[in-house]
C-alpha cells in the first residue's frame, strides 16, 4: 500500500511516476500474499474451486510433476462446501429487506430499491468472508449501480487508515497481477478519475478528462471487524476456509477407507517376480503351485473419523456463535429458547448494525452526489435506515398470543401483518385494508350459509 510519499500537496504524484514501483510492490510483498489468500477464500466460498486445496495434501512428491497417489483413484474427492452456510448465518443485518422512510418526498423514477438492498445483502456476506473491502455506486448502461471491490491498493496520505485514493484492476483473473500484462487499472482520488494500463499510460479518461464532478472520492470502506494498525482488517473467512479443508481431507479418507475395506486390497505369495493376475467377475485367476491369493482390509476406525469430522465442524461453529444441531428433533423448541440459543449471534448482529448503518448513510450520500450527473431527477434529502428485526420460528399459540397482545396494544394491525406475510401482493397500506374490509363483508355475509351446510344452528 502507498504512504504519504506518493501525495504531493494533497495532490497524488502522477502514476507515471509511481506505477511500476507499486506494481513491483504488489507483486513482490506481502499484499500479493494477502490477496492471494482472499482469493481462495473466495473460490471455496463460491464453489470454484474447492478441489485445489484438498489435493495439495495428496501430492506424491516421487511422481513426475507432484501428481496425486494412485490410491485416489479408487474414490471421488471430498468437495463440501461449509462458508457459504456459516456466512449466511453470520450475515443477518440485510436477511430481510431494510425500510427507508423518506416521509412525504418520493423516490425519482428508476431508483430501484430492489436491486441496491440485493446488491448490500450480497455485500454483507462478502465482507463477512473477506474482511475490508470497498462499496462503489456508479452509474452504469443508464442506471445507478453498486460494485463490491475486494482487490484494490488503498493510496494513503497523513491518515493511515482513512485512504485519499484508491487504485484497483478493472478485471482480477487471479490475485497474481504479475501474470497479466494487459491488465488495466482504474484511478479515483477526490478530484481525478482515469484509466491507466501495467506501464502507467493513461489509456482512458471516462469523464472527457481527468477530472471528475463528484468533488469526493466515491468509495464506501466497510469493515465487518475493527481496524487495529492495519487498513485491512479480516473477515470470517480464514478459519472458516481452515476447518473447510480439514473436513474435506477427513471425508475424502474416510471415503477411501470404506471403499478398500469394501473391496480388499490383494496381495499375493508364491509367485514368481513380476507375474500378474487378473481380477474381475469374469476373470478366475489361475495361480500355480504354492501359489496363494489374499484380499486385506485396513482397519480404519470409522467412528472416530466421524467424531473428528463433528469436532472440526462444532470448533468453527462454536467459535463464531453458530450453534449445530445433529439429526432431527421431535421436539419443537419455543422462540425463546431458541433466541437464548443465538444469543452470541444477536450480539454479533448489533455490532454489526452499527457497522452497516453508517455504511448504508455513506453509500447514500455518494448516490446523491453522483444522481444529478447522470440521472434525471434527485434523491430525497433526507432517509432513515429501518433494518428488519431478527424473528424466530413460533408455535401456533405462540404466534396467535402475540399477535392479540401486539393488535390490544397498538403495536400492529392486520394491515401490517398482511403486508409482511405478502410483501409483493399489496402497493400499500390501504390496499391491504380494503382487502381486509372486503373479506370481513364476504365472512360476515356468506357465514349463515356456511354454518348451515356443516349443521351448525347460526347465530342471531
């Protein structure tokens, strides 16, 4: 990363000047490394790749090219996928859709709320995973867009922790830029925007030159954990991604065990030197004199590489608050049981609340920087952030007691309560009353001739 060095007069030095020594920076330091280890992070998170780190520990250092033990033939390779769960667990601020009260302003046309709280639930799993990373609302083919960016080099001047610009690749193939020759990189500080190629040639300049509108540099850092004396802080992701490859290591055994206990492995005495015999259904092997055929099988203990598995797995549960739960139940916990239950996980969302509040603000703010300049209309000057509440599953009596207790003490009403149950059936709170008052006049018209058809005498 850059330091003070690099800015003159508040002013970053051009790029030609400072490029090729980043770029040897990068390719040379301990970022590469870093970013290096976010990319794995993130193809096992994904599913990209989770085969790579599994068979690095079945190399067979004598063959040609390190390649795998024969005996991995016999069985598939483990391929379990655990981040994405745990991030989804540990992801909870934008589970539900957040409400942004605007009052009596209205949102401009193509202000999509959808696709932003889409793009943040999106973003808060990521940085759960990978730690800091960077939120960019842009605009794009003609509507306001969002990039998450977890690769960029953060150019710092007197604050170490808050950057003045911001360099990052317009395409990461691989965390190793050094491969890539053509890779092009875009520019941002306060005042400047422009597209440079690997040598420091700018090669584009999007606004007609190298300055841009916003007057600020439009970038949101987000971190999920505190900063200390670095910019980047990590995610979740690391141990996550360690208990991942242990787990797959074990099931991958565990499968070779079961198949060569199955099958035997076979060996043989009394023969000659480097005779061999044929095994199949419809192979009976013809073995000479003295000549003897045996089948082994390994002793492998089954259950206690299940036990391991279990332990690898409640380990990295446990130490993020996620509670696991074996095999079924017949019992049916109450919410309260189960709220006692996620008590380190709510903890952890309050945290994370106020992390993501202050990044939902930030964001905002640049959206009405950046609206004018590209889209017809303006955002409204003024809206709060409602993040939905966490709810946990409730019995029928539970629900039917809370919802009388909440109607009796006008903390809810069935209009409300319509909404949340079709959020997409109904544009507004008057729909959902009309619909209502429209099925009590049918309920208390068509009710005598229910009750007669079932035999019931009607009430006067």
């Amino acid at each position: 990363m850059a330091n003070a060095g690099d800015f003159q007069n508040a002013f970053p030095v051009p790029p030609e000047a400072w490029l090729a020594d980043q770029l040897e920076d990068l390719k040379q330091g301990r970022f590469t490394a870093f970013m290096a280890r976010r990319e794995e992070i993130l193809d096992m998170y994904t599913g990209d790749d989770l085969e790579s780190s599994v068979k690095a520990y079945f190399r067979d250092p004598e063959r040609p090219g390190g390649s795998l033990y024969p005996a991995l033939e016999q069985a598939p390779l483990a391929r379990q996928n655990l981040l994405d769960r745990f991030v989804r667990r540990l992801a909870l601020v934008y589970k539900q859709r957040p409400d942004y009260p605007i009052g009596d302003a209205a949102w401009p046309e193509g202000y999509d709320l959808l696709r932003r709280w889409l793009f943040f639930k999106a973003a808060e799993r990521k940085a759960a995973l990978l730690g800091t990373a960077l939120l960019h609302p842009l605009v794009r083919r003609g509507r306001l867009d969002w990039d998450f960016i977890w690769y960029y080099l953060p150019l710092f001047g007197d604050d170490p922790l808050t950057p003045e610009a911001v360099l990052y690749p317009l395409s990461t193939p691989s965390a190793d830029v050094s491969g890539n020759a053509r890779l092009r990189w875009a520019y941002w500080d306060a005042a400047q925007h422009y597209i440079m190629d690997n040598e420091g040639t700018i090669v584009e300049e999007p606004f007609g030159g190298r300055e841009h509108p916003y007057g600020r540099l439009p970038f949101v850092s987000i971190h999920p954990r505190p900063q200390v004396n670095e910019y980047f802080a990590e995610g979740y992701g690391g141990p996550l991604a360690d208990a991942n490859v242990a787990i797959n290591l074990a099931l991958t055994e565990m499968r070779l065990g079961v198949r060569l206990n199955l099958l035997g492995q076979p060996w043989t005495s009394g023969l000659p030197v480097g005779d061999r015999i044929k095994l199949g259904l419809n192979n009976v092997p013809n073995l000479p004199e003295q000549g003897e055929l045996h089948f082994a099988a390994p002793t492998a203990n089954m259950q206690a590489a299940i036990e391991y598995i279990r332990a690898e797995y409640e380990n990295a549960a446990q130490n993020l608050g996620v509670q696991v739960q074996w095999g079924s139940s017949a019992d049916q916990p109450s919410a309260d049981s189960l709220r006692v239950r996620a008590i380190e996980l709510l903890e952890r969302r309050e945290d994370d609340v106020a992390v993501w509040l202050q990044a939902d603000n930030e964001v905002y703010d640049l959206e009405r920087a950046i609206w004018p300049h590209h889209l017809p209309g303006e955002l409204p000057a003024h809206r709060r952030v409602n993040f939905a509440e966490v709810a946990f599953p409730k019995t029928g009596a539970e629900q039917r007691a809370d919802l009388a207790w909440r109607f009796a003490h006008g903390l809810d009403n069935p209009a409300a309560l319509l909404r949340r149950e079709d959020p997409d059936g109904f544009a507004d709170d008057a729909a959902a009353r009309a619909f209502i008052r429209e099925n009590l006049a049918l309920t208390k018209e068509l009710a005598p001739a229910t009750l007669a058809e079932s035999g019931e005498p009607a009430k006067p």
